[in-house]
C-alpha cells in the first residue's frame, strides 16, 4: 500500500503519542521534501522536531518529479503531497486541510486525515478512541467536535454489531 502524507497527521499523531499507528496501519509513508521540512521547522513543536531527527527508517522522504502547479494551494507541503500521491498513484493520502481534501478528491485520491487514522487503529482495540480524542482536544489542532463525536458514534455502532 503506498500512502503519502501532508505534515498535519504526522504532526499531530506525534504531539499526542500515537505516531507509530502509521507503522503499524500502512509500513511506510512517503512525505515529500516540503513536509518534512515543514515538520522540522523551528516553529514546529519540538517534539515533532526531535521526532523527525530521530526517526530516519521511516517516513520515506521522497520528491516528486514535477509538482502540479495548477492545484491551487497555497502550502507548498499540500501541494508537493497531493503531487507526489497522483504520481505514485497512491493508495491513500493523508491530509487535515479541508481546501486540500478537496483538491486532492477532486484529483481522484483516498484520503484520510488524523482523525481517520485514529479511527482505522481503534476498530481492532489497538488503542482508546476516546483517550486519543482527549489529547487532541489539549493541543490546538483544529477538528470541530461533531467530527470527533461521529467518529466515536461508529467506533461504538461497529462494536455493537
């Protein structure tokens, strides 16, 4: 399965202790040149930052040969992303950004974000869904709460079938 990511999933599945479900769901991810450098920024919390210098067997950083300059986005991580995903027709990209989720469904691609993610490693009881909700809501990454209580709706509905 090849799956590429934007730098919203990995950072904040980082900042709430839950990074390594990515290894666990997908083996690798492949971010582009412009997220990782995005997530090693000095404006990135520095446990992203320790996070991506420390862990060098995964993502796989990798460019793409040409980045699609019709998308209209302004992040040069979304756009090298969705770039990189229409290239190696992935199988799924990860991404936060609704104008991004967008543009990338419009380009034909899966997509899936933090919360999806999350959603995807708790149905085999690998991790609390309520508890990973509860660290997201203490850092401000920005999901409206509906899409967290739904998420936990069909966590609870999946479990009574």
């Amino acid at each position: 399965m090849i799956v590429v990511s934007d730098a919203s999933p990995v950072n904040v599945l980082v900042r709430i202790g839950h990074v390594d479900v990515l290894h666990m769901l997908f083996r690798s991810v492949v971010i582009p040149p412009a997220v990782a450098s995005e997530l090693s920024h000095s404006s990135t919390p520095e446990v992203v930052r320790t996070w991506m210098a420390e862990h060098h067997a995964w993502p796989t950083i990798r460019a793409p040969l040409k980045v699609d300059s019709t998308l209209q986005l302004e992040d040069p991580g979304e756009v090298e992303a969705i770039s990189l995903a229409l290239e190696l027709k992935a199988d799924l990209l990860l991404a936060d950004d609704r104008k991004a989720r967008r543009v990338a469904s419009q380009h034909g691609l899966a997509i899936t974000g933090a919360v999806g993610v999350l959603e995807l490693v708790s149905a085999p009881n690998l991790l609390s869904l309520q508890d990973a909700f509860n660290k997201i809501r203490q850092t401000d990454f920005r999901v409206a709460e509906h899409i967290l209580q739904q998420a936990l709706y069909r966590q609870s509905d999946r479990r009574a079938k």
